[in-house]
C-alpha cells in the first residue's frame, strides 16, 4: 500500500536525519520526488517481487513480513545492517 503525503514527509525527513552524508546539489524537494518516485516504484512492482519470492515463502507470508524481508535485503547491500554473525 503506497504512503500517503504525510508518510512520504516523514521518510523523507527521517532519511535526511538519519544518512549523515553530503547531499551536495540535492534539495529537499528533491528528496521528496525521489521518495515518492521510489514510493510508485513499490508499487508497481509489487507484483514482481511476489513471483520472484520462492514458494512456500511467498505463499506464507503477508504483506508485511515480504516488505520486511525487502527491507533488510537493501539495507544490507547499503552497508546500513549489521548482523551478529558478522562478529
């Protein structure tokens, strides 16, 4: 389900917060369309990534523990999850 203009805010807002990187040349309003540009994509392509997901998995799990999984899968190839295995 997309976010409403109000969640698509705060995810930009929180994303600002949280990166703790140089945005040099990228505005607010840019991060914004790029939040809600990423938003659409989800949705969009929500359908894919359920086909891609292997059974029983895709059949098993809900909405929310398959976004999860996508979830942990990006902010790992982001270098932003660590996990205890990694010592």
């Amino acid at each position: 389900m997309a976010l409403d203009a109000t969640g698509r805010a705060r995810v930009a807002a929180q994303w600002m917060r949280e990166l703790r990187l140089p945005l040099s040349g990228i505005t607010k309003p840019d991060i914004v369309a790029a939040v809600a540009a990423t938003d659409d994509w989800i949705d969009a392509n929500q359908a894919s990534f359920n086909q891609a997901l292997p059974q029983p998995f895709r059949s098993a799990a809900n909405l929310e523990l398959k976004t999860l999984l996508f979830c942990y899968v990006a902010m790992r190839r982001a270098n932003r999850l660590r996990a205890e295995e990694d010592g």
